[in-house]
C-alpha cells in the first residue's frame, strides 16, 4: 500500500487571528479526515487548510493521524516564541488590563486583540521586569517575533496603538510613548467589482438566504460584521431605510434599501421566519462570519470570476459605483460610516468614469501626427510609424 503524504503543521496570522495551517499533498483520504475535525477551513491565498491555533486543535489534528501518516510539527515545537508560559502575576495583570480595556469602552475586537499582543510582549520580556522595559525591548519584540511570524504592517500599527494603552495602565515602565512610532501605513487601493460581476454573482447564488445576504452587503455597503448583528427591528420598511446601530466607532447610521431588494427581502423573511437577527444560524443566534465568505467563493466559481473576492470586495464596489453615479463624496462617507473623508477619498482613484475620460496622450500623440497630413493613411502601431 501506498505512504500517505506527510502533514505540515505550521502557525500563523490569518483573518486577525492566530491559526493552525495544515498543510499536505493533495490526497482524498486525509483530506476526508480533517473535514472531521470542527472549525476546519480551506483558504485559497495560503493555499492551506486551517483552523484556530489552541492546544486542543493542535491534539486533536495529531491525535487524528496519529498511525495514519507522519506528522511534522518541527515548525511548532522548535519555535518558542509562540509558546506563552506566563506566572500567576503576569495572568493578573492581563486580566486587569482586558478589565482597563473594557472600562473604556474599546470594542470586543479591539479588547482581544490588544489583549493578546501585550500578552504576548510580557511573555517575551518575561525574565524582565516590568520596571525595567525600554523601547528598545518594544524594538527587539517586533524585529524578532514579528518577523518570525510574518505579521503585516497593519498588525504592529495595532501591537504599537496596543502598547500607548498599556503604558498608560502600567505606567511605570521605561517606555517613553512618545518615541513609539507606528510604521506608514500601506495605501493599496481597494478591489472593486463592476456592476455587472456583481449581478452575475448574486444572480449565480442558488440558495435564498445566501442571495439576501449578498445583495444587502453590496445594496447598503455593509461591514459584515455589521450583517452578522443586524436585527429584524432595524429594518423601517415603510422609509426604505435600515439602520446599522454601533458600527465601528460606536457610530450609528442610516442607509437606504434598495427598491428592487424588498420584493427579495420578503421572499426570504416569509421562507426562513428568523427570529431576532436579519440572518441566524441553523440554532438561532448570529450567523458565521465564514459561512459567508465560503458561499461567496462559491458563487464567484459559478459567475467566472477567478479573482479574490471577499465581503468587503462588494462594500468597496457599492462606494465606488456610487461615486461614478455622481454621489457627493461627503454623502458616501455618511453612508459608509467613515470618521474622516480621508478615508473615504480612496475611491477616487478607483473610479473608471473618470479615468475613462481621460486621453492617454500616446492616442493624442498619434493623432497629432495623423493630423498634419490627413491625406496620407492613418498611422497605427501595429505598422511602422
């Protein structure tokens, strides 16, 4: 009988959270196994599977192919810096931190994630104390974990915002805030469907309850964790409106429903009859965050769409469509709940009206020179000028 293909365990930051990659030759037999195990994903950019990184995953992965196939875990077990080991002090201050966090107000995902880079610093510098911590411990952190781990820019801007609050908990240590910087951050420019890949993809979504998703993503410009915490009784069906209550930054807005969603609104409330949330799980309760990107893969599949397109994809077109549409700049940034126009003036560079406008001056070259002598046959680039 043929070996099976040696499993690769590795870590790393994905989606804003720390998973466990399970990486292996392609083979239908392990491939079966691993969907057994809960919380499993594919993810096409790491092309990987993975699942959140917590000892009980790493056992279970390693019980299950225990005596199926080799398991190297070299990538995990020799590197310790992922490895926490921190003293019963060190818990409490972690836990009174996430308590500071949470008197002030900071969102659950901002509380976790400062919470879990802290940790993480503590536990690096355990053999220092807290006293005795510089900027250049912060330095020596982010060149030698970060590094080791890939994180993005984006992540030490919020490990650096993360440390500001700290120091502010425990001031007693030597960091000087006002040393701390944050590195630029990157300014990509975000991806954007057009019109007609959007209906393609709604329209290639067989399931009811996955079209009612999309087109009220893309018909309101909606965060998905704003979706997700959408309520029944946000809906003011009679002003064609829907609020998103506590989006991010706390802020509360209104959107308009589109015309030609209500009829699909309906269609959809009458068939599935939720009960607190505009979409819920199989036991009631909020929707999965994952389930969403998951069918939106698909239904790309099926519209021919090859690139990468997440829930965000469609918020990006939604403001960008509405810019070519001649909306007022401070309008969108109402409707997208953004705090500063900055923010918002992206998507200007990605609109393609304007940019459909503009001559490009190699054609106006050209017909400069087809200008001068209009008897002689057009000049073109695939002849010799």
């Amino acid at each position: 009988m043929d070996k099976l293909p040696t499993i690769y365990l590795e870590q790393k930051k994905h989606r804003n959270d720390e998973q466990l990659l399970v990486r292996f030759t392609y083979n239908s037999k392990l491939v079966a196994l691993l969907k057994t195990v809960k919380g499993t994903y594919w993810s096409k950019s790491l092309t990987s599977w993975y699942l959140k990184n917590t000892p009980e995953n790493l056992k279970a992965i390693t019980t299950l192919f225990n005596g199926v196939t080799d398991v190297d875990s070299s990538k995990i077990t020799k590197n310790q810096l992922f490895k926490r080991d921190l003293t019963e002090p060190q818990k409490t201050l972690l836990n009174n931190f996430y308590l500071f966090l949470k008197g002030k107000r900071y969102s659950k995902s901002t509380i976790q994630t400062y919470t879990f880079f802290v940790a993480d610093f503590v536990n690096f510098h355990t053999k220092t104390p807290l006293e005795e911590l510089t900027n250049r411990d912060v330095e020596l952190f982010i060149e030698t974990v970060f590094i080791e781990r890939d994180y993005s820019i984006s992540s030490q801007r919020q490990f650096i915002s993360a440390l500001k609050v700290f120091i502010i908990f425990c001031p007693h240590t030597k960091i000087n805030d006002l040393v701390l910087e944050r590195p630029k951050k990157s300014r990509k420019l975000p991806s954007v469907l057009s019109q007609e890949e959007v209906l393609k993809i709604i329209r290639c979504t067989q399931n009811l309850k996955h079209r009612a998703i999309l087109a009220l993503i893309y018909s309101c410009g909606l965060r998905i964790s704003e979706l997700i915490n959408l309520e029944l009784s946000n809906f003011h069906i009679e002003r064609k409106q829907l609020i998103v209550k506590n989006g991010k930054g706390r802020k509360d807005r209104y959107v308009s429903l589109a015309e030609s969603f209500l009829p699909l609104l309906s269609n959809y409330y009458y068939s599935y009859n939720p009960k607190v949330y505009f979409v819920e799980g199989q036991n009631g309760g909020k929707y999965s965050t994952e389930s969403i990107r998951q069918f939106l893969k698909r239904s790309c599949l099926r519209a021919g769409i090859r690139r990468t397109v997440t829930p965000h994809t469609l918020r990006h077109s939604y403001a960008t469509h509405l810019l070519e549409n001649g909306v007022d700049i401070r309008y969108i940034q109402s409707l997208l709940g953004h705090t500063r126009p900055e923010t918002t003036m992206i998507y200007t560079h990605v609109r393609r009206k304007d940019l459909m406008e503009i001559q490009n001056p190699l054609d106006i070259a050209l017909q400069k020179l087809n200008n001068v002598d209009k008897n002689k046959e057009n000049v073109l680039l695939s002849r010799n000028i």
